[in-house]
C-alpha cells in the first residue's frame, strides 16, 4: 500500500504521468488493495488537474462498464487504475502500458 506522497513508486507515476498524458498514451494501473486504489486516485488527481479512471470490485457492472467506456476514448481519462477485478474479463488492448503496483 502507499504510504504517502512521499512513496517511491507514486513518485514514479506522478513523474511518468505528464509523457503519458502528452503522447496520449493508455495506462493501466492494478493495485492490490482499495485503499491503494484511493490514495493513488487522489494523489494523480490532485498533481495532474485531470481525472482517474477506476475499476474495482464495489462498483456496480453498469458502473464497471462505464468507467472502462470512458477510459477506452481517445478524449477519456489516460490512466484507469483497477484492483485485480479488472484482471479479467476485461479487453485492455488499447493500453500502452501495465503498471504493477503493489500485486499480492
């Protein structure tokens, strides 16, 4: 879990972020936990001016559905951040990148 601004690896995201959103490019974020999920979100969020996809468990399928919809255009959120119930059953092939952040 993060443990803060200060975690070496959102460091990295925050970092990362700006290249991604100029090149345009999709990048998919699988964290283990909600909580991790929550702190990523808000931390990219309030850094970037610009919004985070999420997926996770609790969200309704309508919800699910979505949020990947919205990540999935061109002008949507560049970053959908997901625990491991994005994992499957989902078609990512758009995305630039996997970031593993902190899997089981």
């Amino acid at each position: 879990m993060p443990s803060g601004p200060e975690d070496p690896r959102l460091k990295w995201i925050l970092m990362q972020e700006p290249g991604w959103f100029k090149r345009g490019e999709k990048m998919l974020i699988f964290v283990h936990s909600r909580e991790a999920l929550e702190i990523l979100k808000r931390e990219i969020e309030r850094t970037s001016f610009r919004r985070v996809a999420v997926f996770h468990e609790d969200l309704t399928p309508a919800a699910q559905d979505l949020e990947v919809a919205q990540f999935a255009q061109t002008e949507g959120p560049n970053l959908l951040i997901s625990t491991e119930a994005g994992g499957e059953g989902r078609n990512f092939h758009f995305c630039r990148g996997l970031v593993l952040f902190d899997l089981p």
